[in-house]
C-alpha cells in the first residue's frame, strides 16, 4: 500500500466506532429475562439468532398448540444475524457454482425450493410487519478481472442449460457502470430476483416479537450447558435452571454444538465490515446505484458491499480470519489492520469517494464448513435435530434449514429431507495443527489465484477434487 493511500485510509477510519452499525439502532428491545427454576415444552429451541427464531416461529405455525421454549445465550440476534452484511440469497447452495459443482442433478430443485423459501421469506415480513427495511433489488456479481469476465459468461450459459436463467441479466462493462460507477468494474451478471436487502438486526428482532406474539417463551441470558438424554424426551441445563422438552432443535451455528460429536465439521471465521457516515446528494450521483443492488465482486478473496436505507454504504469481506484452535474470542472481533486494508480497497474501487470516512468498523465470527453450504442431522434417536455451517449466506438459507430440522424432529419424510444436500455431511476439518496448516496454505493459494488469472494450483484442485474448501 502507497504512503499516501494508507494515509488516507487510516484517515477515513479515525472516527469510526467500533461497533455494529446495525446494533446500535435505536429501535433495539430489551433484553428479556433469563430462566430460572424447571421449565417443561414439547419443543426447545436453543440459539436466538435467524435458525432459532424461524424453527420457532415456524413450529407455531405448523402447531400453534405447541408449547415451543427458546433460549439464547446472549441477546437475540448479538451475533452473526445482528453483525451480517444484510443479503438475504435465494440460493442454498452458496450460489450457483457450489451448487453445481456438488450437487448438479439437484441443483433445479435446491433452486426452485430456494426461490421458494425467499419468497417466504418476503411473506413473512409483511404478514409479521417486520420492519427490516426489505428491498428485493437483486445482487450483482462484478468482474474486476477479465477472466472474471469469462466465467460469469460461462456462469449464465450453464444456468441457461439447465433452465435457470430466468432472472439473470449479463452486464458489460458499461452496463455495469451504468447501474453502479467503479473504475474497476468490468462486468457484471446480475440476479435480479435472488436476493434481497434488509437491515439484519431488525430481522432479528422482528422475528423475536412474532416469536412472542404466537406465544413463544423466550428466555435470553441463559446458554445451553449441556443436552442429555431424560426418559422419553431431553433435559438441558442452564446456569440457573433446566429445561425438559420432548424435542430440541439446535441453532447455535458458530458456537460450540451440544452434540460434541458434530464440532469437527464447523469452523469459526471472522469476517469484518465498515459502514460509511451518509452519502451527499453529490456523492450519491458520482457511484449511481439507483437500483440499490447488493454486489460482490468475484474474487476468491472477495468484498461484498450495498447500500443502506441511508445512504451509507457497507464495505465487508476479503479476509477470512481463522486462529489456532478455533475458538470463538471477544478480542478477534476487531482487527484494525483489516480495517485499515478494507478502507484502501473501498476508495480503489470509488476513488469519487475519496474525502469520505467510515461510522462504524467490526467483525464476528461465522461459521463455515468444508463444502461451503449447510448440513443437517439428527442425534439422541431422533429427538434433536440440528443444522449448521452455512458459511456466511444464512440470512435466507436459516429459514429453510428451520423447516428441514422440523421435517427430521416429526419423523416425516418430506421434498426437503430426501434431498442429496440434506441427507450428506461435509468431510470434518482434521485435529490441530492440521486444520491451522491446512487453512493457510488454502488461504495463501486463493489469494496467488487472484494474483495470477484465476489459475488454481496443485493444492486448490486436490482440495477442489476431495470437496473440501475454506471460504466465508
């Protein structure tokens, strides 16, 4: 990095807070009571971020006479829903190449049940009146490469294929440029009804006070100790109490799993995003983005970035932060020379900007797996369900994962739970120091792929052959 664009850089970040953006809205609930004592419920959900609150709210409205409990370890929707970039993806398959790649004679399915889930999802927002500033404007895949070029083209040509291209514009340079102005963009293939925009935290807790509307008991403080069979049903226990339920579904993703045996297939990664004070009306007609698109660029180290309901603009990604062990630490949710890398990137990429400061710079952990897309289970006979590792595109996916894990809690087989997707594992990531080594020869050779056209090298084609990746 030149002198003077660290400088700049390291300028544009000097106010910034070092918290969420999202969380610091105004409009945040109070924290709800922790439980205390015994409770009994046919249903216990543990986590309060997106997979919890849907398979809660879900389950009343399959059942509404069902008692359904749901505790949270923290406050609802403090972690990864809170702290996401706000792209809510049709896609279950952490888009369309992963999904091609893995499951290519389900991927029709997986799509038109991915489209049906986020149409659910838009549903839901109005029939709840949850106000999460919803804009289904569509993301765009850019090209910043010319290779990148050709492989959206050769992208759209096999979704054309297979009869999945409807929705999907291809974008020339300046096309591109038109919808969004960067020097840098030199096309795009936009998916113009896959995607939506919200404001993640006010998702969460829109969907908490549906939640508590349909007679949800929420208890928040109060984390899952440890699940262990009891008679016919499970018992878990808190700090200050216990829960009996005679189903438990488990959303608690990055954390910890209380089914041990699951903990080798997640690993946390942190990602790390900054958010712009307001754009002028100048500086709003200098980048365009009237159609208020998410986008993301087509890296493997790759930024995604959008447009607020303020006019700010939000500027994440590009490095994928593992440490040795794989624990999930407070302290690695700030890491100022990713900031300080985030910011010279986002005035590349909108150098009209320049002048520009951030508001607000911070990260947190998600969790991701070794085929990049989510899995799902059963364990203690069928009586806990369980789904983890979407790989930070669980914004929409959360919901369906909700409704696969109620498929496998009632014993029915269903479109859903006969699915290849959902009946498969990824392979674990191995025991340290393996899984450290691993990760960072996989890092150093995405990022020479960037470097070097997209050529992937001996490692990222053994990796790429076995089904294994690391990514966020």
């Amino acid at each position: 990095m030149a002198p003077v664009a660290m400088r700049l850089a390291a300028q544009s970040l000097s106010d910034a807070q070092p918290v969420p953006f999202w969380l610091e809205d105004p409009g945040k609930p109070g924290a709800l009571p922790a439980l205390t004592g015994t409770e009994k419920c046919d249903l216990l959900v543990i986590g309060g971020g997106y997979s919890g609150l849907w398979t809660a709210l879900l389950a009343k409205e399959r059942d509404p006479s069902q008692d359904v409990v749901l505790i949270e370890g923290h406050e609802v929707g403090w972690a990864a829903s809170g702290r996401n970039g706000g792209f809510c993806a049709a896609s279950l398959t952490h888009g369309f190449g992963n999904g091609l790649s893995r499951w290519p004679g389900e991927l029709p399915k997986l799509e038109r049940l991915g489209t049906a889930n986020l149409d659910a999802i838009e549903e839901a927002v109005a029939r709840y009146a949850l106000d999460c500033e919803f804009e289904r404007t569509g993301e765009i895949d850019v090209a910043t490469e010319a290779y990148q070029v050709d492989e959206l083209h050769e992208w759209y040509e096999e979704a054309d294929r297979l009869g999945l291209a409807e929705g999907l514009t291809l974008l020339d340079g300046d096309a591109m440029r038109a919808e969004v102005n960067s020097p840098s963009f030199l096309g795009g293939l936009w998916d113009r009804e896959g995607v939506a925009m919200l404001h993640p935290a006010k998702l969460a807790w829109g969907l908490k006070r549906a939640c508590l509307d349909l007679g949800v008991r929420i208890f928040e403080n109060t984390p899952g100790l440890d699940l262990v069979s009891a008679g016919a049903g499970m018992a878990v226990r808190t700090p200050y109490g216990r829960v009996a339920a005679r189903r438990v579904a488990l959303g608690t993703n990055v954390f910890p799993s209380l089914v041990k045996r699951l903990r080798h297939y997640t690993v946390p990664v942190y990602d790390y995003a900054l958010v712009t004070e307001p754009l002028s009306a100048e500086q709003l007609a200098a980048v365009g983005w009237k159609g208020r698109q998410g986008l993301g660029d087509s890296a493997n180290q790759f930024h995604y970035f959008r447009i607020t309901a303020d006019n700010r603009i939000l500027w994440g990604g590009y490095d994928a932060v593992y440490r040795f062990g794989g624990k999930v630490q407070a302290e690695m949710d700030h890491r100022p020379e990713t900031y300080l890398k985030l910011a010279q990137h986002f005035f590349t990429c909108f150098p009209q900007l320049e002048g520009l400061r951030f508001s607000h710079a911070w990260g947190g952990a998600i969790d991701t797996c070794s085929r990049f897309s989510a899995f799902f289970g059963t364990a203690h006979q069928g009586k806990v369900a369980y789904a983890a590792g979407y790989t930070g595109l669980g914004v929409g996916a959360t919901r369906f994962g909700a409704d696969v894990m109620l498929d496998l809690l009632s014993g029915q087989r269903t479109e859903r739970t006969s699915l290849d997707m959902v009946r498969s594992k990824p392979l674990p990531f191995p025991p340290e120091p393996i899984a450290w080594a691993g990760i960072g020869i996989t890092k150093w050779s995405l990022a020479r792929a960037d470097a070097n056209g997209g050529r992937r090298n001996l490692w990222l084609k053994t990796m790429d052959k076995l089904g294994l990746g690391f990514d966020s």
